[in-house]
C-alpha cells in the first residue's frame, strides 16, 4: 500500500512538471518583440509568467526527485 501510495505521488510530480514545462513554453512562444523591447523598469509580464513557469517546474521536479529517491531508500534492495 505504502509503495503504491508513494508511485502514485511520483506520477502525480512528474505529471505537474510536465504541465509546468509545457505551460512555460506556451508562455515563451507568446512573447511579442514589444514584451522584449519595452522601456518599462523592470520585468515584463511575460517574463514574469516565464519565470514563475520555470519556478513550478523546478519545485515539482524536485519533489519527483525526492519521492525517487524516498523510494529507493524504503523499497530498495541491498
């Protein structure tokens, strides 16, 4: 049961980066060379939906990562 429960919490990780990934490359390809050439200070609101994008697929492939390695540990041999 324990294994089963921590599989599907790997899933559901790897599921949510790919969703990040894919969501942040949408982002990306609808930036305009205005979004890239604004005399704005500070970031653009593109650059700052990329950057959250990038934010949420780096903690969900950190949390795969850690579900990985929590199995391994529990149900690991030798």
């Amino acid at each position: 049961m324990g294994k089963a429960f921590l599989i599907l919490l790997l899933l559901l990780a790897m599921a949510a980066t790919l969703f990040m990934l894919i969501r942040g490359i949408v982002t990306f390809l609808k930036t305009t060379e205005a979004d890239l050439r604004s005399d704005a200070a500070g970031p653009s609101q593109s650059s700052l939906k990329q950057n959250k994008a990038m934010m949420g697929r780096i903690t969900f492939q950190a949390v795969a990562i850690l579900l990985l390695a929590l199995l391994m540990l529990a149900f690991g041999k030798g």
